[in-house]
C-alpha cells in the first residue's frame, strides 16, 4: 500500500494542528519516509508527490472540518484509490459531540477516489471558551511525541482503522455548520484597538485570507473561519471580538507558553484535574482507554 512516499496537508489556525503536523512528519521521516508538508491557507497553491498516499489533519471546527478544508477537497483531482488517512486535532477529544467530526471530510476524499483506511483523533490544548488546565495541557504536549509515533506504526504497518461515531453526533455536526456564517460575522466585526502597531503580523499569519491593510490599520473582510489566530496571536493584543466574546479564552493562548514550561517530574492524578464530563475525552485520551 505504501511506497515510503507520503503528502501531509494540514489546516491550522493558533498552531496546534501545525505542531501535531510537524510531529507526523518527524515521525515519519524518522521511520524512511519521504514526507511533503502543506499547509492550507489562501492563496497558496499545495503541490503534491503524485500517487503518494495522503495524511490530512485539520483541527475540529463546530464538530467539523474548517470549510477551507471542504473547499480545498472540492478542488482537488480525481485519484484513482490512492490510501488517505484523516486526523482531526481537537481541545475535547473524541466524545460526543465530536465523533461525527470526520465524516464529511472522508466523504468528500472518498469521492475524489482516495481509499481512507485510517482515521484517528490527537487532542491538544484547548483555544475556545474554556482553557486546559496547565498541567494537562503540559502532559498533552508531552504525550504528542508517542500518540503520533503509535499511528506512524499503524500506518506502517499497514493497519485499518475507521470509527462508527455516534448518530446524535452526526446531527450535531449538521447543526454545526451554522457556525460557517457566525464565523464570517465575528470576523467583521473584530475591534482594533489603539495599541495597534500596524506591524502586519495578523495578515500575513491569517490562514483564510481575510484581513488587508488599510491606511496601515487591520481591516476584516467576510472570510473569517474563526480560529482566533490573529486574536491570541497579535504582538500588541490590539484585537478584541465585538460579538462571540465568550469564544475567546481570557488569559490567551499560546502554546509556546506550555513548551517552554520545565517537565513535569510529579505525578498529576488525570482524574482528578480532568474531572467531569467536559474534559472526559481528555482523560481518555492521557489514560489511552478503549
């Protein structure tokens, strides 16, 4: 099935989803692979090892893929049964609401002739409405290493994996699409504040495209996908929501803040810090139960 040539495509907004690619690519070259890495973001065209067998990860948006994603699969060609895998990257991991995240994004691949033999989910530090405690997003990042070799063996071994989400699931992820126009309205509406520096840094880092400068000053288009990107990453923090403002996690976030953090060397009780139903994929995922 493999011939040790592999595309990675990712979409990443705040980083997560680029970070977990440049583990897979690590991984995968560590093991003989030859590993083209592409991120989705506008105006830039991905270019492609012909025939090679795809890796897409895409960090879940409203119990979807970003519509980037959508878009990009609704412009690629026609294969002829080429292997895919799909990895969502998500704060929550994968529990209801989450299980039918995959579904429209494999379809989609499935219709343009790739073969997806294997789907998984990575969790990562939540970006959206509520933060993950420090030492789970600490003991997150540094699980990534082993969760991404354990699927590079998977995928050298040739394994299949494809999940059956959950039926509410998949209503949710109809309903989730709603968030598509929400998206774009929330990004009209971001405010620019007076510590503006006009430096630039949110459009050049703004996936979508959405953002131009006008007379020096950030300007926001109808395209907004809502990653906060340009939110949490602005070096002045001169970008603040004007509608959503629950959506944005106060203290920010910054994942170099939990990388630069020294090991953790005592034992952290997963059960305890990540009690109850909301970080419950959470503490399956750091405990790796069935």
């Amino acid at each position: 099935m493999y011939n040790k040539t592999i595309n990675i495509v990712y979409y990443s907004g705040t980083g997560g989803t680029e970070l977990v690619a440049k583990c897979f690519e690590n991984s995968l070259k560590q093991e003989g692979f030859n590993v083209n890495t592409q991120r989705l973001i506008a105006n830039k065209e991905i270019n492609y090892i012909e025939n090679a067998p795809l890796l897409l990860l895409f960090a879940v948006h409203a119990f979807n893929a970003p519509e980037p994603v959508y878009k990009w699969i609704d412009s690629i060609e026609r294969v002829n049964d080429i292997s895919a895998i799909v990895i969502s990257v998500s704060g929550g991991g994968e529990v209801i609401p989450n299980t039918a995240c995959r579904v429209s994004s494999i379809k989609g691949l499935e219709k343009k002739g790739y073969k997806v033999i294997y789907e998984n989910m990575i969790v990562m530090p939540s970006n959206w409405i509520v933060a993950t405690k420090r030492p789970l997003a600490q003991m997150l990042l540094e699980v990534l290493p082993k969760k991404v070799d354990a699927i590079v063996n998977d995928i050298g071994e040739e394994s299949l994996r494809r999940t059956k989400p959950f039926l509410i699931d998949r209503f949710f992820s109809c309903i989730g699409e709603i968030e598509k126009y929400g998206a774009r309205a929330f990004g009209k509406k971001i405010k620019v504040s007076e510590t503006c520096i006009r430096c630039g840094w949110c459009v050049k880092n703004c996936p979508a495209g959405n953002i131009i400068l006008n007379n020096g000053k950030p300007e926001f288009a109808n395209k907004c996908q809502l990653c906060l990107c340009c939110i949490y990453g602005c070096p002045s923090k001169a970008l603040k929501p004007g509608i959503g403002k629950f959506v944005v996690i106060r203290e920010g976030y910054n994942l170099k803040d939990f990388e630069d953090l020294q090991p953790l060397n005592e034992h952290v009780d997963v059960e305890k810090i990540a009690k109850g139903y909301l970080w419950s994929g959470v503490r399956k995922y750091l405990l790796d139960r069935d």
